[in-house]
C-alpha cells in the first residue's frame, strides 16, 4: 500500500509539476509578447517622429541627407504596422486603436508626399502651407494619442500578465517543494517500515532456526523412539511368531495321534455295540486294518469325529502359513536395502516371463510400455511387481481375455508405474482395505493370507514411495506406484536399522 500510495503521490506531483510549469511557460510568454508589442508601437512611432523631422529637415535645408532620412523612415512605418497589428491583433481594444492608427499614419504619409514634391518644385511656400494645415488637422496629436492609448493598454497587460506568471511560478516552484517533502516523508516511512521489517524478519529467522533446531532434536528424539519401538515389534513377531509354532506342533502331532487312535476307539465302540447285542465279534486281527461296522448314533458320531479332526488340521495348516509368513516379514523388515541402477523394463520382462505359463493358463497377455530407469533395491522390486501382476493375473474375470498392461512416466524426481487390468475390480469401499494385514475383499475364491499387499505397501513406503489403487466392480483396477528415480538408502536403512 504504501509503495501505490508512494507512486500515485509521485504521478500526480508529476502531472502538476508539468501542467504547473506550462502555465508558467505560457504566462511567461505573454509577458514578453506583451513587451515585445510595447517595444513594437514605441518603435513604430519613433519611425514616424523620425520621418516627420527628417522631412522638416528636408524643407528647411533641402538636403538630400534629410531625405534620404526621411525615406527610409517612411520606408519602415508599413511593416512596422503590419508587425503591429499582427501582435496585437487578440485584443479588441488594440485592434480599434490599430485601425484608427493606421488610418492616421496613411493621412500622414500622404501628407509626407505632397511636401517633399512642393520641395521639389521649388515650391517651399506651398510645403509650409502644408505643414501649417498638418499640424491644424490633428493628424500628429492623433497618432501620438493613439500610440498612447495603446501604450497604456500594453502596460496593463504586462501588468496582469506579469501577476499570472509570477503566480503560476510560485505555484509550480510549491508544487515541487510540497512534492519534494512529501517523497522525502515518503522515503523516510518507507526506510523505517523497512528497517521494522528487517528486524521482524531477522527476529522470525532466528525463531525459525530455533524451532527448525527443536524439531531437528524432537524428530532425532521421535525417529528413536519409533527405531526401538519397530525393533520391538519385529523382536515381539518373531517371538511370538516363534513360540506359536512350537504348541502348534505339538498340537499337529496329537491331532495325528488323534486320528490314529480313531479307528481304535470306535472298533471298541462297534465291539461294545455287538456285545451288546449278543452278536458274535469278529476276530482282532480280521478287524485292525478295516473300517468298523457301525451304526445308527455310532455311526453319525465317527462321521462328526473325522469331520472335527479334518477341521482341526486345515486350521492348523493355516495357521502354520500365517506364523510363517509373520516370520518372513519381520525377516525382510530387518533387511538392509541396497540401491542400484534397475532397467526396469527389463526387470518386469523377466517378472512377465516368470509367469509367462500361469498367463497362458489364464488366456492373458502381459502388455509392457515405456518404462523409466531408477536407482533402487532390486529384490524390493522384484516383491513389489511380482506381487500385483500377480495378483493381476489371479483376478481377473473369469470368460473374459486377460490384459495386463504395465506403464510408466516421470514427474518431479519421482517414476510412476501404472499396473491396469481388467480383471474383477474392486469396490470402492475396500480400496484401502486390501492394504491391511490379513485383510482381503471381494469374493474368496482364490488362496492367499491376506498378506501380499501389505507386504507391497510396507516395501513401497521402505523406498520412499507411495502406492494406490484405482479400481470399480467389473471394471478392472489400476495400481500406481510412485517410486523416487535416485533413492537414497541412507536415510531409509538409517530409520529401519
């Protein structure tokens, strides 16, 4: 604000300074011309004081030094009229006093003439008759009043044109010192406005690196507490995950001795029923290695028997894979990632060649376009593009050809990759779901744990990326993942030490 109202006060001290000074400029002129005029009529009635000596002269001494004299006066009273009239021809009055002027000086003129040719003839009785008759006409006291009327009326204009100048001169010479002082008042706000501003800033600057310092300190602090609190979490899942598999095992071995003991336990059940019945039992050894005989409730209860240990045994395999896929990643959450410069679509051709049967199976092709080149950790990598254009592969809609397309691009430092199918979709609901552990969504009709993508995340975030999924029911599903072109392992390997 202050530098627009620093600038308008400047405009307009310029434009008065301007339009001041031309008014000076203007007034200033009319003085002069107002001089000039006087200085014309002075001239102009000199030259006829002039030619009405040098006739005088002439008829007195009838020598040719007054004539001459006198014919260059006359020779100059026109022009100087004509000069005259043309200065003043903008004031009424003056133009009156000029037309009366003129009127007198060609009676003078003519009078002029008809002395010097009495003379001429030899005639000076005739000049002096002349003369007498002049001077009774009035034609001189004419001029002369005339001349002074506008002498008087010159006089008055240079008096009130003088007052206009020197007005407009001091109102131009305020202008500019007002101006002057107003840029200075303006220049010392602004130096003092600078200035304030300077030490605000220098103060904000110094609060700044203070709290730049305190947050260094405060995330240094936090990193820690986050570095150990991830150690104890990897060292909490590999123990439990260790001390879970060992009832496990023990739980797998009764299980099995369980289901050995079965056929013991229910062809005592089946003998019972037939001493029961007073039925002859068969001998031992004819009866060890078959299925008992039984039946009604007997029977029913083997069948929940072998049903129950079945049920028993796949939770036990689940939760065997489960134990074991927690022991792997906390295995590569411990591993230190090493960057090299990836050909990336090399790296996805050899993926795709890697699964090249699984898509022939699926009746899919594998579509790889232009792909950026990164610096990052190779079997990161690998985890990550195997795991969706695996998962790619694994979905997709079931009597429709597969097309898989892998894509990429560069913005700002970072490479995005596109993974685009047109598989089953996913609902918008569960976008970031399937990110979970152990969580899944859609149908279940695939094996899995639920762990794959969470895996992909967790490895994405390790290399300072991020992923996201872009996806409608039946309408196939986008994955983006945005991976930084030169990763720094340092920092990275630093915070999951």
């Amino acid at each position: 604000m202050l530098l627009t109202a620093g600038f308008l006060i400047l405009v307009a001290i310029s434009i008065a300074s301007v339009l001041l000074v031309n008014k000076a400029r203007n007034d200033s002129g009319w003085v002069t011309h107002t001089v000039e005029a006087e200085n014309q009529i002075n001239a102009l009635l000199l030259e006829i004081r002039r030619a009405e000596s040098a006739a005088r002269g002439f008829l007195l001494t009838q020598s040719q030094d007054f004539r001459r004299d006198h014919e260059t006066a006359v020779a100059n009273i026109q022009p100087y009229a004509d000069k005259l009239a043309q200065m003043i021809g903008d004031n009424a009055a003056q133009a009156a006093n000029i037309k009366k002027l003129r009127t007198a000086i060609d009676t003078r003129l003519d009078q002029f003439k008809r002395e010097i040719k009495f003379i001429e003839q030899n005639d000076p009785a005739g000049a002096s008759a002349l003369v007498l008759d002049a001077a009774a006409g009035g034609t001189a006291i004419t001029i002369r009043d005339v001349g002074a009327a506008m002498r008087i009326e010159e006089e008055r204009l240079l008096a009130t044109r003088t007052i206009a100048a020197d007005r407009s001169q001091v109102m131009a010479s305020s202008v500019t010192i007002a101006g002057s002082g107003m840029v200075i008042a303006l220049a010392g706000v602004s130096i003092f406005l600078v200035r304030r501003s300077s030490r605000a800033r220098d103060e904000a600057e110094a609060r700044l690196r203070d709290a730049n310092l305190n947050l260094e300190f405060t995330v240094d602090e936090r990193t820690a507490d986050l570095r150990e609190a991830n150690d104890e979490i990897q060292r909490f899942a590999y123990i439990v995950s260790h001390d879970l598999r060992s009832p496990l095992v023990n739980i797998m071995g009764f299980t099995s001795e369980l289901e050995e003991l079965r056929g013991d336990i229910f062809r005592r059940i089946a003998r019972l029923g037939r001493v029961a019945a007073l039925v002859p039992s068969a001998p031992e050894d004819a009866t060890d290695g078959a299925e008992p005989a039984l039946e009604g409730a007997d029977k029913q209860l083997c069948e929940d028997f072998s049903e129950a240990i079945g049920f028993i045994k796949s939770s036990i395999a689940r939760m065997d894979r489960l134990i074991s896929a927690i022991l792997n990643l906390t295995r590569e959450g411990r591993r230190q990632f090493a960057p090299e410069p990836i050909k990336m679509r090399e790296l996805i051709e050899n993926i795709g060649s890697s699964v090249a049967h699984q898509a022939t199976e699926a009746d899919a092709q594998i579509r790889i376009g232009a792909l950026p080149d990164i610096v990052s950790d190779r079997l990161a990598l690998e985890q990550i593009f195997s795991n969706l254009i695996d998962n790619a592969l694994k979905y997709l809609r079931p009597g429709v050809p597969g097309d898989i397309e892998v894509r990429g691009r560069t913005k700002l430092g970072f490479a995005v990759f596109d993974i685009v199918d047109n598989g089953r979709g996913i609902d918008a609901k569960d976008h970031q779901r399937i990110f979970d552990l152990f969580r899944r969504a859609g149908t279940q009709d695939k094996p899995g744990q639920g762990i794959g993508l969470a895996h992909v995340r967790a490895l994405v975030r390790r290399l300072g990326g991020t992923i996201s999924v872009n996806s409608e029911l039946n309408h196939g599903s986008t994955f983006t993942v945005t991976l930084p072109i030169q990763w720094n392992a340092s920092v990275r390997n630093s915070r999951n030490d």
